[in-house]
C-alpha cells in the first residue's frame, strides 16, 4: 500500500479529512483520524507490507489428524511437478506443524496465495481412493456422531497396498454382467409389493424398503434384488453381520446369477479389501457383500444397498464414532441417491423410525405366507410352570425334554442358551451380589473345575473378599453353553449333543441327522433342511435386563434362532418375559412390537425420537459442557451419574446426559461442535462426546 497524502481544512467548526485519491469524509472522532493517519504511513514502515501474491495451483487438503479445531481442508501448493499427479481424491503427503501427515485432495483450483504457503511434498497415490460422494457421507456422519472427518475416513478409506493397486490399474475394465430383470417368483411373491419393488429397481429407480425377510425366502429374495439393480446397470453393496454370513451369501449370488461377487469387510485380507475398493471405484465391481466396513465401499454407480439383521450389534462400530451400518447406508443413500433394502427377522427401532417418519416404506409378508414359512411357537412362563408341578420350574423344565425328544426324532434340535461357559456369572455365596476382580473391576467367571477368573484380565482372584457382606465364598449363578450340554448329555445318554459358542464355534453346514446343538445366540450353526424344533432357555436372563436395548435385542436373538426351525415346527421359549414380547412371538409379529416400542421411546423421550449425548469426563468439565449446551444449543439435562475409577489414584468420572428432540438436534449438535473445537484448541481435559449410545449408564 502507497503512501496517503492528506490535509487539514475547516469546515463549519469541523475538521475535514481529504486523501490525495478523491476519498473525503467528516472525522468527529480522533480514533478515526488516527486511523486514517496509519492507514497513510504504514507503507513506510518496514513489515507492514502485505506478502507478495502469485497465481498458483492450489490443492485443497483434508490432512488425517484427529484434532476436532483443524476439520477443514488446508491450502498446499502444487509443484510444477505434481501438478498432472495430485488429483482430487488422491493420497498425498504434506507438513502440518512441522511433521508430515498424510492427507486426501478435496479439491483443486488456481488462485492467489501468498508465499508462505505450504506445499505438497509427495502423491503417495495418483488414485481417486476418496470420491466426491465418499467424501460427503463421511462428512455427513462425522457432524451427526461429532466426530472428525478423518476419523470417520480411517473407517471408510482402506490403507493403501501398492501391489493391488498396481494389479487393477493394469488389468483391462470387464465387460457389465448382462441379467434380465426378474419377475416376482419364489421370494418376493411372499410380499403383495414385492412386484413392485423388482420393477422399480429393474427401471432404475431407488426405492427405500424396511422388509420382515422369512428364512425360506430370503435367498431368492436377495437375489432376485440384486439381478433387478444389476440388469439396470447399477452397483450392490450388501452387509452381513459376520464373514461367514458374508461368504454364504457371496457363494448364493454366483451360484444364482452367475455373476463374480467381491468380498469386502474386516475380514477380508488389506490387498484384497485394497483391491476391491480401487475397482468400485472405478465401476469395475458390480455386487459387493462384506461386513460392516463394506459399506463404505466407494461403488461408482451405487444402486442399491442391503442390510441383513440391520439390528445385530456386530454391525456397530467398535472404534470411535460408534456408527453402525444404517447409520452409513442411510447417508450414502442421501448423497448418491441410492435406493436402501433392510432385510431381517426381527424389526430394529431405529429401522421403524425409518419407516414411521416416512424415509422409507414397511414391507410386510403375506398372512398365507406367514403360516407357511414360520415355525409355532410355544411359551414356559409361570403359569406353564405352576401347572407341571415341581418338574416345570426345572432350568429345563419337562415340557422342554418332551419336545427335544420328540424333535430328534425328525432331526436335528436347537438349544439357545444366553450365555457362554460354564458359570458365566459367579455370585458371593452369602449376600448374593455379584462378584468382580479387584483388580479391573471385571465379573468373575468359573470353570468346571471350580477354579475362578476374571472375564476381563483373566486373573486368578486370589483371596477374594466381598466388599459388600465380606464372605469369602462364591457360587455360579447363570448356567452356561459348556454345563448346558453336559446337563444333556446325562440327561439324554443316547444323544448326540454338539456346542457352539464365540469360543467353540461350528461353522460348517451340518447334516440333518439328530443331534443336539446347544449354541449361543448369534452361534447356531445352518443345518440342511433345518431344525426339527428349537428351545430358547434363560429368556428372563435377557427379557429382564434393565438396558433400554434389552426387550428389542430378545426379540431379534430370539426370532432369529426361531428362523432356523423348519415351518410348522414347534419352538418353545422358556422364562419369565414380557406379555408384549411373548404375544410378538406367538403371532411372529415383528413389526408390531418394534412400532409398540418406538412409542414407548417417544413417549419417555428416548432415541430415536430424540438425539440423545453423554458426555463423560471430569465432573467440573462435564457440567462445564454441559451448560454451555444446554444455554447455546436448546438442550434439556437429563442427569449425571457417578462412574467409579477403575485405578488406583485415577480422578473419578462421570457422565451427563443431554437430549434434544428431533427438530432441535441440529442446534445441539452444532452447539456441542464448537465447543469441541474450541476446547480442542484451547487443549482443555479432554470430554468424550457421544451421540446416541447403546448403554446409557
């Protein structure tokens, strides 16, 4: 800036202030003339210049730090040398604060900037790995669970394998599988929109459906979708909850349609996962199946995405942000206009909510349909019990044994039990309080042998006191998978009986002879032809459970061990549970209970008729935050809750929850955003922040 020449003249009693470039005004105040007057000699003084400015490449860079006050894209130079290199959604290397980082190219474009600067260092890869829509849903998710866009990115984006990524730039792009668009036959005719639904797809459109799936359909049905969306020359991404499931369903859609199927997911070696994501990328992938982290796979033209089991818990990220696969599919399916298919037994509340709000559309089975496909259910509750005598309120009471009887001798008969182990939960003989190590805090366990250790660390807890009565004693309390089938085993000698559990799992596709599968829920292993009949024991275990999630998570565990039982097959629950829950599965009436239970939610406040955060921490930190919310955001304070140190001199924590209804939850969100970033540049104690959790206290 030049120098500024000005004078002084009277005016009326006033003094005028005239710049030698035609701009004039009254100054009445001398803080305004003063600033005139530096405004006029700061070009003569030494380092009040502006910085030299220079017409560059400039490439918008989202570096991977998970620091909440630097979520935004940084300006880097593009080296002459770079320049054909760094395109946007490539890896690159840049310096923040003096160390290099990693980071993804948001976007690029020519400006002045000045020469300071930074520049981009190296392209580690000139692929596109992160695309425009990619980016976009990660963003999505990271505002709704208050996380960093890097840190939802670190879910999304694959670490980088030179060697596959070599292999899909040299291969040749393969030809688009040719698949007629099919006709409503074996599966969807169990459903009166399930025409529709195939033609839709067929013609390109993206509906979004929340489907009651019934085990002897669910093949055809998932195949009949994806020919649909494939013949329209669009993408599949489907999720399971598990590998195994994953490669069952990959190995059903080859053998359907004849088409290559891509396996993505944790599960999935990093080359491979690698390789899948670059082909997607490039249109080369028409169906992918995989776990949770499949859902991000970056298909170039997504039609559709399928859930399987949308409401198991495997589909929740266990890493920050905690976001499951829904959460996922249903911004990807905002972004790219993809259209979403929720297959399962059971109803989730969330997936309802969907369908309450008008997101998506409820597709139920017919009645006829129904009947044929599920098996009668039968309930062991008090009553049950009272009326057999002292044999019914047996852990496996007589009418239990009646029908494992007579079902093995149709086939194969499927125990659930609710817990793993021998004596999963252990008990001070004395008062009856549950035990826990007192080194971690976690509950102690026993082997057959009577030897204790702790479910957490595994350490032996040597002379255990009860801090509650201070007996020295314990007893098992819960029966596990491993004493369920030795409980079998004597009382069916002539039996054969099989467990299966996380620890001893049997994945394989047994053979329909008669055995006795004792299995945990989630552990059932597939038998040919299916069960002969199915009794679920402990149901009270897990019916009664104070969480919020426990009726819901019954109903799902519950039905889908159910699945497994031939139609018209008896299944027998054994336990005291809720009417409503009981009443669900006598009339396989998923949709019922799911819509009774969101009521409930609305009625008492709960997600997902409200966005709920906890915020855990420091107390004086916490109250901090959360007043701050609450005054800035419109959010109601629910309460605060002590958590105990787990170590020795450790401060204590503890956790406050706020809410805010559904129209409100953007201004809370927004509220709790800056005050991350505020405290993370200010490096305040850290406050962990968490949207919607499964476990609230």
């Amino acid at each position: 800036m030049g120098a500024h020449r000005l004078w002084r003249a009277r005016d009326g009693g006033r003094q005028v202030w005239t710049e030698a470039s035609g701009l004039s005004g009254t100054a009445d105040e001398p803080a305004l003339c003063f600033t005139w007057l530096m405004m006029s000699t700061q070009g003569l003084l030494d380092g009040f210049d502006p910085p030299a400015t220079r017409s560059a490449q400039v490439a918008r860079v989202l570096v991977d730090v998970d620091l909440a006050h630097m979520d935004r894209p940084l300006d880097y130079l593009v080296p002459d040398a770079l320049v054909d290199r760094a395109q946007v959604g490539s890896l690159v290397r840049v310096r923040v604060s003096g160390t290099r980082v990693d980071g993804w190219i948001i976007e690029r474009t020519r400006r002045e900037v000045s020469e300071g600067v930074g520049r981009l260092e190296a392209v580690v890869s000139e692929t596109p790995v992160l695309t425009p829509p990619l980016y976009e849903a990660a963003r999505r998710v990271a505002s709704r669970f208050l996380a960093t866009t890097s840190q939802v990115l670190s879910l999304a984006v694959p670490p980088r394998h030179a060697r596959a990524e070599k292999e899909v730039l040299a291969s040749a792009a393969p030809a688009w599988p040719v698949i007629d668009a099919p006709d409503a036959r074996e599966g969807w005719r169990a459903y009166s929109a399930g025409q529709a639904l195939l033609s839709r797809l067929g013609a390109g459109e993206s509906p979004r459906a929340v489907v009651t799936s019934l085990q002897p359909h669910l093949r055809s049905c998932l195949s009949q979708a994806v020919a649909a969306t494939v013949s329209s020359g669009r993408s599949v991404v489907v999720i399971t909850a598990t590998g195994e499931q994953a490669s069952r369903v990959a190995r059903d859609l080859e053998d359907d349609l004849g088409v290559p199927t891509a396996l993505s997911g944790g599960e999935v070696g990093a080359e491979e996962r690698y390789r899948v994501h670059v082909a997607a990328s490039l249109g080369r992938v028409p169906i992918v199946v995989g776990t949770r982290s499949a859902v991000w796979v970056p298909c170039a033209s997504l039609g559709l995405i399928i859930i399987v089991g949308d409401g198991d818990d495997r589909l929740r990220e266990r890493r920050f942000p905690r976001c499951d696969a829904l959460d996922v599919a249903v911004q990807r399916c905002a972004v790219e206009g993809a259209g979403l298919l929720v297959l399962s037994a059971s109803r989730s509340v969330k997936a309802q909510a969907l369908v309450r709000y008008g997101w998506a559309v409820s597709v139920d089975p017919t009645a006829q349909a129904l009947r044929e496909a599920t098996p009668r259910v039968h309930l062991h509750g008090p009553v049950e019990a009272e009326r057999e005598g002292a044999g019914g309120r047996m852990r496996i009471p007589q009418a239990a044994l009646r029908m494992i009887r007579q079902g093995l001798r149709e086939g194969p008969v499927l125990i659930q039990v609710a817990s793993a182990g021998y004596w999963p939960t252990v008990v001070c003989r004395r008062c009856g309080e549950h035990a826990r190590c007192t080194r971690c805090s976690g509950p102690l366990t026993m082997n057959a042998e009577g030897v204790a250790s702790c479910a957490w660390c595994g350490r032996d807890p040597g002379s255990w006191r009860c801090p509650h009565c201070s007996g020295r004693e314990l007893r098992g309390a819960r029966v596990g998978s491993s004493r369920t089938a030795e409980e079998i085993a004597r009382t069916l000698p002539e039996a054969s009986v099989l467990e299966s559990s996380a620890a001893h799992r049997v994945s394989r596709t047994l053979p329909s002879r008669p055995t006795v599968i004792v299995a945990t829920a989630g552990a059932e292993p597939h038998v040919e032809g299916g069960y002969a009949c199915a009794v679920i024991l402990d149901a009270a275990a897990l019916a009664g459970r104070a969480e919020l999630w426990a009726p819901e998570e019954a109903a799902r565990r519950w039905l889908d061990a159910l699945s497994l039982v031939r139609p018209g097959r008896p299944g027998l629950v054994v336990g005291s549970i809720p009417e409503a829950l009981g009443q669900m599965l006598v009339r396989w009436s998923p949709t019922d209970y799911a819509d009774r239970l969101l009521d409930e939610r609305e009625a008492l406040g709960f997600f997902p008729a409200c966005t709920m955060v906890a915020l855990d921490g420091p107390a004086a930190q916490v109250r901090q935050v959360a007043d701050q919310v609450v005054r800035e955001g419109g959010a109601q304070l629910v309460g605060t809750v002590a958590v105990p140190a787990t170590r020795e001199g450790e401060e204590n924590q503890v956790r406050t929850l706020v809410r805010a209804p559904l129209p409100g939850t953007a201004d809370m969100l927004a509220a709790l955003d800056r005050v991350r970033r505020s405290r993370s540049a200010r490096k305040a104690p850290l406050v962990k922040m968490s949207v919607n959790p499964p476990e609230l206290f």
